[in-house]
C-alpha cells in the first residue's frame, strides 16, 4: 500500500469529480478546485454517491462518509501550498490550462508535480512557458474513473522521469497484473517489432521502431517465452507469469460473454 498523501484536483465537471473519488477510495486526502463554490454541496452529494456504489460493489471497505471528511472543495489556489502532487481537469483548452498552471506554479513548491488530464494536447505543449516544466506530466483517466483501472502517465520533452515514476509508485494500487511491456513480454516482443517496422511509417511521425526494443530483440529477447523481456524474470517466474496470463484470458472470455453484442430491441 502506497504512502497516504493530500493530492489537488482542478475542476470539478464529469472527469475531476470521478478522479477525485478515485482518489479519496485510494485513503488519500483531495483538495478540490471549483470556479463555482456556490456549486459545493450538489459535488459532495455526487461524489458520495460514486462513493455509495464503490462500497455496494465491495470495492471501498470505508464508510462513504467517512471517506468524504478527507475532501476540502475551495475556490483558492492558496490552499494547494504544500501539496506534492495537484491533477488539473478543466475543459480541452491549451490557454485555460495553462492558465491554471500559472496559478498553480504561483503557490506549489519547484519539485510539487503538476499533472494534467488532458485527452490529446501534446504535454510537451502545456510545459511550454512554465517556470518548471520538468514536474509536468500527463496524467490521464479513463471515465468513469473511480471505476476502471486505467492511468496512462506521460511525460513531454522536458519531463523529469523521476515524477512520473512517483506517480506509478502512487497509482501501484490501481495497477491490473499486465501493463503494455508486460503484455509485449507476455506475447513476444519480436512480433511487435516487426509491426511497428511496418506500421510506424504510417502511424507516426517516426518511421523507425525505438531502439531498445532493436537492442532488445537483437539480444535474443522474445519475452516470458524465453524468460527475458522488458522485465527480469528466471525461468521459474517466467512460467508464473504466462499461467497468470491464461488465467486472466479465460476469466475475460467469461466476462465477455456475460455481455454479448446484441442485447435486444429496448
Ligand atoms: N470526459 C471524458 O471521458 C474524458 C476522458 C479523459 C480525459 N478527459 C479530459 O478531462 C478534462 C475534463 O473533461 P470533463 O469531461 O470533465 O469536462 P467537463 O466539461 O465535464 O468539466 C470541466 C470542468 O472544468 C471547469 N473549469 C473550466 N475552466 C476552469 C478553470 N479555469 N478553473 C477551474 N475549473 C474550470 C468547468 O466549470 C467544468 O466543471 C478535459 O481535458 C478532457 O479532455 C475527459
């Protein structure tokens, strides 16, 4: 279980709500940035709510109201000051966001990290013009997000690797057993390589595959399969890893077919 820590939240609408919970059902304290104070009392309750149905799924073991006493709704910066880490949410705009950044930059301390839930604007963007763009990263949810165990960290350009290891460190909990380099490890990495050759040019702006998974596939690395991937294994833990794999694939298939494409006419 990660270290309990005060984490801020900017906005308030359908994702900063849902990451707020999250984050208070984690046993964190949130302090939570709205434009609209006025607005205060109808957050509590939806966030209570998102809280009442964590618990009814057996997924939060904490009373819902218990959990709500860790969470501050302020319309003032100045409450963010010595918090480690503040999670912008507010609309898809790269001035509003930058915006926000500014105001934050004003009361956190230099190594305080700055994340930001933005879907698409290149994160190497929003550090533009900050005074340390280092600590920015993206860090993304999935909506609903007190629900789904999903968090991409991003870093920009001039991202510090060693905030967005913090926040993987932070977010461990959340972590389902297979991320994207396990899953390569898991299902052999030269097969990936091979894609990226012949997708990249089409796909991205590089047309080349990154050069550790070269260096990687050209030491002989294949994955579980051969105990010698991504991540360190012996053989003995190789093996563990690829059973929980067929585990995990049988129990999704199961799950999956609980929900089929065609529900009927409603
Ligand atoms: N909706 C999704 O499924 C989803 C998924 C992943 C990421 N995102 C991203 O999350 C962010 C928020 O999206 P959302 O769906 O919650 O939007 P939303 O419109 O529901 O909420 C945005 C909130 O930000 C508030 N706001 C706007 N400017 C502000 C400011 N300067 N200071 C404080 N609050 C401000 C608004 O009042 C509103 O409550 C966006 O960047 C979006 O791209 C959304």
């Amino acid at each position: 279980m990660s270290e309990k820590i005060q984490i801020g939240v900017v906005g308030l609408g359908l994702m900063g709500s849902s990451i707020a919970t999250c984050i208070l059902a984690a046993g964190h304290k949130v302090t939570s940035l709205t434009r609209h104070i006025e607005k205060e009392s109808e957050v509590r309750k939806r966030i209570v709510n998102f809280l009442t149905q964590l618990q009814e799924e057996g997924i939060l073991k904490e009373d819902p109201n218990t959990v709500l006493e860790r969470l501050t709704i302020t319309d003032d910066y100045s409450l963010f000051l010595n918090h480690e880490v503040v999670i912008e949410s507010i609309i898809e705009n790269v001035d509003d966001k930058k915006r926000v950044f500014q105001q934050l930059e004003n009361v956190l301390s230099p190594n305080a990290i700055i994340g930001s839930n933005t879907s698409a604007i290149p994160v190497t963007i929003l550090q533009s013009g900050l005074k340390h763009p280092e600590r920015l990263l993206g860090i993304h949810w999935g909506e609903p997000a007190h629900i789904l165990r999903f968090l991409e960290v991003i870093c920009g350009e001039q991202s510090d690797i060693k905030y967005a290891e913090k926040i993987v460190a932070l977010a461990e909990d959340w972590i389902t057993f297979a991320g994207l380099f396990r899953f390569m490890d898991l299902t052999g990495i030269p097969a990936y390589l091979a894609v990226m050759k012949d997708l990249f040019p089409e796909l991205d702006n590089s047309t080349k595959a990154p050069v550790f998974i070269e260096e990687l596939v050209a030491s002989g690395a294949k994955g579980v399969s051969n105990a010698q991937g991504f991540y360190p294994y012996t053989k003995e833990s190789a093996e563990k890893w690829e059973k929980l794999f067929i585990e995990f694939t049988y129990d999704i298939r199961k799950l999956s077919e609980k929900y089929p494409k065609n529900i009927g006419d409603l």
